[in-house]
C-alpha cells in the first residue's frame, strides 16, 4: 500500500473566474520509504502541493489518502507529518536543546528523561550533540538547519516534508548537507517529501522525480528515466537531457 496517494489534486486560488490553478489534476503515489523530489520552476505548484499533502492547505477538488485513510479534513498534526522549511523558524531565544524538545513537549505526554533522549540521539544523529546548549544565534546557517532536521527527527513522524530546505545555504554546504539529508532519510527509513527548483539537487537525491510544470504533471520517474528517457520537450530542457 502507497505511503501517500493523490488522487486527482486540484487547487485554484482567487474567486471563480479569475482563479489561478496552482495545482492541476495530479495523480500521485508515494511508496513507504521512498525519497520523492518535486522538482520544476518557480510557480510550478510545488510548494503548494506540498502543502496540500501537509493539511496545511485544502485543495479544491480530488482526494489526499495516507495509507488507504482519506485525510481530507484531517490537520497537519493528525496526518503525523513532520516539516523542515528554507527559514529554519528555530526560537531564537531558546537553546538548541529547548528548541528541540518544545515540539514533544507541547504535543505529547513522554517523561522529561524520554524527550532528552530522544533529542540527544537526534542531535548525535545531525552532529550537533556539543551545541544543545547554544542559542540559535550563536550557530552558523548550516548548523541551524542541522538543528531543524534534528527538531523534525525527534519527533519521528511517517513523513518528512521539506521545501527548499537548503535554499539559503552556500554552495559547498548545500552539497554537504545533500548527503547528509540523503544519509539520515536512509538511516531512518522515514517517506521522504522534497522540493526544490534546483535539477542537480533533484537528480542527486531524488529516488523519484515528480516533475511539474505550471501546475502540471508531467513527468514521475526515477532521475535516469526523467534525463534518459523525458516525457516531453519541457522534460528534456528541464532536466537537461541529451538531444
Ligand atoms: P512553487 O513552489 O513551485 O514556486 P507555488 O506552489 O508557490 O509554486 O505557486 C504555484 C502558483 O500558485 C503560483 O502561480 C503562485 O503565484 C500561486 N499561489 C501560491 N500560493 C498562493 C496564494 N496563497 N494565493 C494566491 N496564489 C497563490
Ligand atoms: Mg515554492
């Protein structure tokens, strides 16, 4: 059974008759476990078809399924999904620790002693174990995002959602942080969401690229399929296939 199905998505925003689809009838499966990338240009619908899967918007037309349970009417905490966005939104005043913890705190009934555990090991697991006590100030970009992987982690959630989550990071460090997304999603197993408008970060990650175009589906296949073997001429210039 697919992790998460999409059946038939459509999201329009603005009122009837002068409405922008941002999301065009897609039909959509992703597999327990899988590394799916949405890849496309700015305004593709990306992040909005991200956010439809989250709860965090409702989409006008077709059917959200988690496993086989529609989670129309569901929000973004019973859907268990857990969110890494490009500004991390770490709590500047609380310490890398409190930051960590404040998620499982406020949404779950774990002793103290569980949710220290389960932040310390998320912070060995994004190698930050030293900088619990810092304040996210006091850290560089790259370390703030490892901090609002390791916030995501500790909560262990079915899916991962990440959208452009490297966006602000230099160059060097968004390939460090590439592989280290990839590492922890296979050390964890978890379904794994992401978006991003850079074709090198979808083709290095991805498991599966779910290509979109103003809206449109036009491609979901393995990165070899999509650069190999395009759908369409909007493919092949996107991915940037051989002619
Ligand atoms: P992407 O993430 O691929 O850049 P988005 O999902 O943000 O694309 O946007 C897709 C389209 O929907 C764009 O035309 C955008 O302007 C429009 N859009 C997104 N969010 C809203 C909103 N809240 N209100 C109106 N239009 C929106
Ligand atoms: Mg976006």
């Amino acid at each position: 059974m697919a992790r998460i199905t999409l059946d038939d998505v459509t999201k329009r925003f603005g009122e009837e008759g002068d409405s922008v689809v941002a999301v065009d009838d897609v039909s959509l499966e992703m597999q327990d476990g899988e590394f799916i990338v949405f890849v496309g240009p700015s305004g593709s619908g990306k992040s909005t078809l991200m956010r439809i899967v989250a709860g965090l918007e409702t989409q006008s037309e077709g059917d959200v399924f988690i496993e086989d349970t529609v989670v129309n009417q569901l929000g973004p905490r019973a859907r268990d999904i857990a969110m890494v966005f490009q500004n991390y939104a770490l709590y500047p005043n609380m310490t890398v620790e409190e930051n960590m913890s404040f998620g499982l705190k406020m949404s779950t009934d774990l002793s103290a002693d569980e949710i220290e555990r389960k932040v310390t090991e998320a912070a060995e697991m994004m190698g930050i174990g030293k900088l619990l006590d810092n304040k996210p100030g006091e850290l560089s970009g790259g370390q703030q995002q490892r901090v609002a992987l390791g916030r995501a982690i500790v909560r262990d959630p079915n899916v991962f959602l990440m959208d452009e989550p490297l966006s602000n990071l230099d160059a060097k460090l968004r390939t460090t942080m590439r592989t280290e997304i990839n590492r922890l999603q296979n050390e964890l197993g978890v379904t794994t969401l992401y978006v991003t408008h850079d074709q090198t970060e979808a083709m290095t990650m991805g498991d599966r690229l779910v290509v979109l175009n103003y809206g449109e589906l036009q491609q979901v296949g393995t990165p070899l399929e999509c650069f190999y073997r395009p759908a369409n001429e909007f493919v092949a210039g996107f991915i940037g296939s051989p002619s």
